[in-house]
C-alpha cells in the first residue's frame, strides 16, 4: 500500500482522527479513517510472586468500571518505561524496585495506530498517589489462582489485561505457581 494522502478530520487532547487515501497493489485508491495515539504504557505491578495488584476505574467506552492493570499515555517524547514508573506510582501509589518490558502491541490495529507498551513491576515499594481529576481509582490484589477464575468466568474484561496477564501466566510461570 502506497499513502497518497492524510488530511487531519479532527484533533482532540489526547488523539486525532486522520482519514488517509492509500492506493493499493492493483492501483485502486482505498479510504480509511485511522485514529493516531502517542502510545501508552501499561503495568502488571506484582505485590509478590503470586500477587497482582489490579485497579478499577470508570470507562467511558465500555460505560462501567474495569478491573485492568495501571496504564497511561505517553507524553510527548517520553520513553516507555519513564511512564510505566510515573503511571504505577499515580494510580497505584506503589515505586517499583524493577519494570521488566514484557512485549509491545497494537491493541486495534484496524482503526487505531496506538501501541501499548507492556511492563512487569516488581519489588514494590510504597509511593504516593496522584490520580488526575477524572480518575477515581479503587486497587485490588488478586492471586494468580484468583485471575484465572475471573478470566476465565469473563469477570476481566478490559483487553490489555487480559493479553498481559495471559502472557504473563504463559511466559513467566514461575511468577505464578500456586
């Protein structure tokens, strides 16, 4: 696919809407609206081998809490792991002794350019919260044993965490041995 054109539909304060004009391999134009997001790094903040600590919070698109790891956008030029420190501080209260990258993904990459960056915090210690002013955070620890009974009963249903804790029970299990 070749891009002959992008023209900017709208711009918001934490994305902007493009629609661009692609030509594809037999020369036919193709339209499509994609949503440009700087990115966002999301935490799987570990209290202990067997522990991890999820948040719930108020989403606006699936109208109801979530249970979901601590995530956060980008600032601009901010390094993945500069905000996976400062997002599992403000919406947990937690430093973390490690952040390990676990992988990186594109959540919907249909629609959406966004790439989410994720982490694995250990050796947690205490820090302070600081939620912003549309955030009301509530945190919960959930056993690895706890996590699979609430995947698997569709109790979780916010996608990073479910393909980071997926991955982490998958890649990593010695974290989670009951």
């Amino acid at each position: 696919m070749i891009q002959l054109n992008r023209e900017k539909v709208y711009e918001g304060k934490l994305f902007n809407v493009v629609k661009v004009t692609l030509q594809n391999e037999d020369g036919q134009s193709v339209v499509r609206d994609v949503v440009e997001h700087p990115g966002a790094a999301c935490i799987i903040p570990m209290l202990d081998n067997d522990t991890v600590l999820l948040i719930e919070q108020w989403r606006i698109g699936a109208k109801r809490p979530l249970w979901e790891i601590p995530a956060g956008t980008l600032d601009p030029g901010e390094d993945p792991l500069a905000c996976a420190a400062r997002e599992l501080e403000e919406e947990t209260g937690y430093k973390a002794g490690k952040l390990e990258h676990l992988f990186t993904m594109f959540p919907s990459p249909g629609i959406v350019d966004e790439k989410m960056h994720i982490f694995v915090a250990t050796g947690l210690t205490p820090g302070q919260t600081n939620f912003d002013d549309d955030e009301d955070i509530k945190s919960k620890p959930f056993s690895f044993r706890d996590l699979r009974v609430q995947l698997k009963a569709n109790n979780i249903k916010d996608g990073k965490t479910i393909a980071a804790l997926g991955y982490l029970m998958v890649f990593k299990p010695y974290l989670g041995k009951d």
